[in-house]
C-alpha cells in the first residue's frame, strides 16, 4: 500500500540559511554523537528502538534530535523528546500530498534548539491507517502513523453493525497494524446466551483477529486488554457512543479523557475526543486515542478487504473461471458454499460492497482501472437496455 509509507521530507535545499550543517553541529555539539543513546534511554516507552535508532542515525550526525509526534495542530506538532516535550513548526514537512502530512505516531527530526523549532524531516513510516476523505476529491486522510495495533471499539449497547466492523478490519489490516475487536459495555447484556450469540457473531466476522468483551465500567476483561496493548503502540478507533474514552481512561490508569453519555435510543454519542492524541500506557506503550468516526471510507484497501474475507477468497481459488466475479458464473465455487450453507449470504453481499467500493476509489488514480469500469458499466447499460426492450416485447433486427 502505497499510504503505509512515508518518504523523508527534508528541505535542506528551500532551508539552507536555517538549517545547521552537518558538519557545524557535530563540531559545536559535542553532545549530539549520543543522542541515540539518550533517546534510547527516554524514548524507549513511547516506542524508540533500534532500529529507529539505525533509521535516525542519519539526523543525529546533522546534530538534529528524534521525536515523535503526540499531537498536530494547524501547522505545528507536540512531540516527545529526549529533553521533554517540545513544539515544533511543521512548515519544512508539509507536502502537497495529503498522505505525507505529518501526523500522530510520526517519527521526526527535530532542531536542537531555537524559537520557532522546526521539524526537519520524517522517518519513514512502518504502518498508517488510512481512510479516505468524505469529499468527493481523490485524496486520503492518515489517521495514524507507526501503530503496532489497532482496537476497533465496538459497543454492545445497540445491534451490531457486522459490515460497519468488515470495514474497519479492512483499513486496520490494509496498514500493516494488527487489529484487535473489542466489544465494549458487555455488561449491558447481561443474560450469558445472548452474550455468547454476539461473542460469535463477531468472531465469524473477524476471521485471524482477537474479540474481546469488555466492561471499563466494571473493569470485566480490562486486564486481558491491557495485557495485550502493553509495550506497544496501539490506536484506538471506533463510532461515537462505542465507550472509546472510557475504555482509554481504563488502560491509562487515569481519567485523562472526557466522558459523555450516549443516547438511550440508538446508543450513539457526541464527539469526545476532536483531535489524535498519543499518550503513555500504564502498562507501557502508547495509546493514540482518536475522534469518533462517523464515515468509514475504503482507501485503497484491497488487500485489507481479502484478509477480512479469507475464506470467499480461498473459495475463489476452485472456481471454474480465474477472474469470476461470483454473480451467476458456471462452477463458482463461492455460489456453490452460500448455496450449501457453508457461507452466508450477508458475507458475500458485503465482500462484493468492499470490493467495487475500493475499485472505484482506485479507479480515481488509475487510468486504466478507470477505462476497465466504462466498459463494464457501458456493457451492463446495453444488457440493461436489451432486457428492457424484451421485456416490452420489441424484436431487434
């Protein structure tokens, strides 16, 4: 995926009266051959290793200093540094492409001093979680760079929305992280049958992926949780009213974000949190807390989209016809399971939804995706256009 990574953003060429030499930093810092041994000392909770060590080591001789993003706001970014917090100007890093802004979970290089401090440049990104924008613009929006783990929080108080979780799943496993679902406020349903019937509705729908239920009012399999996010960067998605904060304060041992009542009705929430923030696990780790998602739009996503329905494409393999679409084709052997029971409808009426979503969101990039889905729709207009005139009675000469 081309979004799950991120090019340097150096702007050693635009900024060269502001920007130290190299070589002037390591003689006038005699301190700065050592910032990678302080950083791994203060940075190693919020992430740092060695292999950031090794990527970063470029800055260092520059005499720069690493650090990683906790917040951005208009133009500028918190960061966590070996000295403490820092706020840096992001005017050298801001390119025209949406997907390279920087964003919460960015690893930077940062000036040593100075007022303003900038940001120099990025290192490149391991994972991001990608949606696309709600406008009609062929454009992307990060949500979240670097994360190890995604937590789709999913609230028990109102009926599963079993395609609104095969959406989310696709985007957590389209970036690289591995996602984690988790059902919260379990102890609004209280009778064990009910419980187990929803434990497997969302098991079936999250193949290769953990389902917790969990109760942060209760503190009913918080431990499990935090068990599994510790010492990892984790972010935390999920519609407004699904107990995010909630579920946030309970893993960050503290009442750091705001809690709103949802409403009885359709169990649906306000906004609590309106920016990504990163902050320090009580187990160890990081967790980027991230504001309710109202739209959950597909960005190039296909290999996402085939992991959250393994099974459809195993079964696509023993079809008859290698690019059968699993409509009407002879010897379709995905047919052949929903007809049998071993799939169920719903699975295979989601899976095409995803999968002609995400072809048209790459069709706007792709010229040649875009011609392949003319022809479809000009050969299925003509299909359409026929059948009505037969329909009608009307011969063709």
């Amino acid at each position: 995926m081309t979004s799950s990574s991120v090019s340097s953003c150096s702007s050693s060429t635009s900024s060269s009266a502001q920007q130290p030499s190299a070589t002037g930093q390591s003689a006038s810092r005699p301190g700065s051959a050592d910032t990678s041994a302080a950083a791994a000392h203060s940075l190693a909770a919020y992430g740092w290793d060695d292999d950031w060590a090794e990527a970063f080591a470029p800055y260092a001789r520059q005499g720069l200093v690493p650090g990683r993003v906790v917040r951005v706001d208009r133009g500028h970014c918190d960061l966590v540094t070996p000295e403490g917090p820092v706020r840096a100007d992001t005017a050298f890093v801001t390119p025209h492409d949406p997907l390279r802004v920087v964003c919460t979970g960015d690893w930077a290089a940062v000036d040593p001093d100075g007022d303003p401090r900038f940001v120099r440049s990025l290192l490149t990104r391991r994972t991001a979680f990608v949606r696309s924008t709600s406008s009609k613009r062929s454009e992307g929006q990060i949500l979240a760079a670097n994360v190890d783990q995604v937590i789709i929080a999913v609230s028990l108080a109102a009926e599963l929305d079993l395609g609104r979780i095969e959406r989310f799943l696709a985007l957590a496993w389209e970036s690289g992280a591995q996602p984690l679902l988790v059902l919260t406020k379990s102890d609004l349903v209280p009778d064990p049958v009910t419980r187990s019937h929803l434990l497997a509705d969302a098991e079936q729908t999250a193949p290769g992926v953990q389902v917790l239920p969990v109760s942060a009012r209760l503190g009913e399999g918080v431990d499990v949780l935090a068990a599994v996010v510790a010492g990892t960067t984790t972010a935390l998605l999920g519609q407004s009213g699904a107990g995010k904060s909630t579920l946030a304060n309970a893993l960050l041992g503290e009442d750091v974000m705001e809690v709103q009542a949802t409403r009885d009705v359709d169990g649906k929430g306000r906004h609590t949190t309106t920016t990504r923030n990163l902050l320090p696990l009580a187990g160890g780790g990081v967790l980027i807390d991230t504001p309710g998602l109202r739209g959950v739009g597909l960005w190039d996503a296909g290999t996402g989209v085939g992991q959250v329905f393994a099974e459809i494409e195993e079964l696509a393999a023993e079809c008859r016809f290698h690019d059968c679409a699993h409509e009407a084709e002879p010897g379709c052997a995905v047919l052949t399971a929903v007809e049998e029971g071993a799939l169920p409808a719903r699975r295979l009426d989601s899976y095409r939804k995803l999968m002609r979503e995400n072809r048209y969101i790459v069709a706007k990039t792709d010229a040649r995706l875009r011609a392949e889905l003319r022809r479809e729709w000009k050969a299925k207009g003509a299909e359409g256009r026929m059948a009505g005139e037969v329909k009608r009675g009307r011969r063709f000469r």
